[in-house]
C-alpha cells in the first residue's frame, strides 16, 4: 500500500511538472510570436497524464538500478519525448519537444531545491534559465 501511495504521488508531481513545462512552453512560444498548436485541454491532459506515468515508472526501474542507471534517466527523457511527438506530429517539429523536455526540468529543478531548502541554488537555476531564455526570445525576435 506504501508503495503505491509513493508511486501516485511521484505520478502527481511528474504530471504538475509537465502541464506546468507546457504551460510555460505555450507562453514563451507566444513571447517569441510562434504559434505552439496544442491540443484541447483534455487531450493535452491526458498526454501529460501519459508521459507521466511513463516517467514514474521509468524513474522505479531506475532507482532499483543503483548508480548504472544514469543512461536509463536518459532513455525515459526519449520515451516522454516520442510521445509528445507521436500527440502532436503534424503541429510540432523538435524543438518544442526540446524546450518541453528543458522547461521540465528546470521546474522540476527549481521544485526540489526548494524542497530541500536549497533556496540560493533554486534562485540561482531560476535566474540562470530566465537569462538564457530572455537571450533566445531577444535572438528569435530580431531574426
């Protein structure tokens, strides 16, 4: 009963994460004047629930794994990304699933360190991220 307890709230957090990445992935696109083309809101919802389910149980593989399962984080990251790809394959092209992927994990980032009381390395993951984003969103304006 733990277990799964564990594994509902890993799946709720993982499922926050990405609606918040898409989320912030739909405001950035249209900060920088591009058309994201996401689906209603339901689909987008169950997409995420999808993913997500996908991650917790990727992320359980891997912590039975021990320190060798680096490469597995790596290969979930894929997964979530082809299934973002195969939901939206005529409205995104690779960078969407790119920044998606980026925004999450930065959020997720952001998230634990405030968890832990990291508050200096959150502010720090925050500034650096919102920097880089300003930087591209100033390049992909003037191109």
């Amino acid at each position: 009963m733990r277990t799964a307890l564990i594994l509902l709230e890993l799946w709720v957090l993982a499922f926050v994460t990405l609606a918040f990445a898409v989320l912030l992935l739909n405001i950035f696109w249209n900060l920088i004047d591009q058309d994201l083309e996401l689906r209603t809101l339901g689909q987008e919802a169950t997409i995420a629930a999808i993913a997500a389910f996908v991650e917790v149980l990727g992320l359980r593989t891997v912590a039975h794994l021990g320190p060798g399962g680096g490469l597995a984080i790596l290969a979930i990251a894929v997964v979530v990304a082809l299934i973002y790809k195969v939901a939206h394959l005529e409205d995104w092209h690779r960078y969407e699933i790119v920044c998606l992927l980026l925004f999450q994990s930065v959020f997720s980032a952001v998230g634990a360190s405030v968890a832990i009381g990291h508050f200096l390395m959150a502010a720090c993951v925050l500034a650096i991220i919102l920097a880089t984003l300003g930087v591209v969103a100033v390049f992909l304006k003037s191109w």
